[in-house]
C-alpha cells in the first residue's frame, strides 16, 4: 500500500528522472504515481501538497536561469500525476466522486 511518505519519496526520484530526461518514459512514471495514489485512497489535495513539497527542494538547489524550465516540466509532471483523478471523475454519473 502506498503511504504519503512512499509517495514523497517515489515522486521526488521519478520528478528528478522527468527534469533530466523530459521523455516520455519519465512522464509515465508520474502517472502510474497518481495511478497508485489513487488506488491507496490518498487525496487530491495530497497529492498536488506532495508535489508542491518536492518541487519547493528541488528548486532550492535549481540554479536561478534554469528555474523557469524545471517550473515548466514540473507542471508537465503534475499534469500527469492527477490524470488518473480526473478520469476517476469523468467516468462517474454527473463527474463526481470515483466510480464504485
């Protein structure tokens, strides 16, 4: 079972492999995170407070040039973290609440 601990620390080495690649594959990994949050029952709100934690450290050590890039791809990052909530919701009666 994930944990928000887990999350932190799996979101923190999956967002960390997205800035250095920016492929695909990396992307991925943040949305089989959301996937797995998901499935844990950890909020929305978790969620987007567990990234926010993540990329307020990784901007502490971003040279300032390069914070608007790692700010850019950190969004692209998050888009795919919550993806799985917002199918959640549209697969619902009326788009609310998870399917069930």
């Amino acid at each position: 079972m994930t944990t928000i601990d887990d999350l932190h620390r799996d979101h923190r080495a999956a967002l960390l492999r997205h800035l250095g690649r920016r492929e695909e594959s990396a992307l991925a990994a943040g949305y089989q995170l959301g996937r797995s949050a998901l499935a844990a029952d950890i909020s929305l709100l978790e969620v987007v407070r567990v990234h926010h934690d993540v990329l307020i450290e990784v901007l502490r050590d971003t040279p300032a040039d390069e914070v608007p890039a790692v700010a850019e791809a950190a969004s692209d990052f998050l888009l795919e973290l919550v993806a799985s909530y917002d199918m959640s919701q549209r697969r619902t009666p009326g788009g609310r609440g998870r399917p069930g």
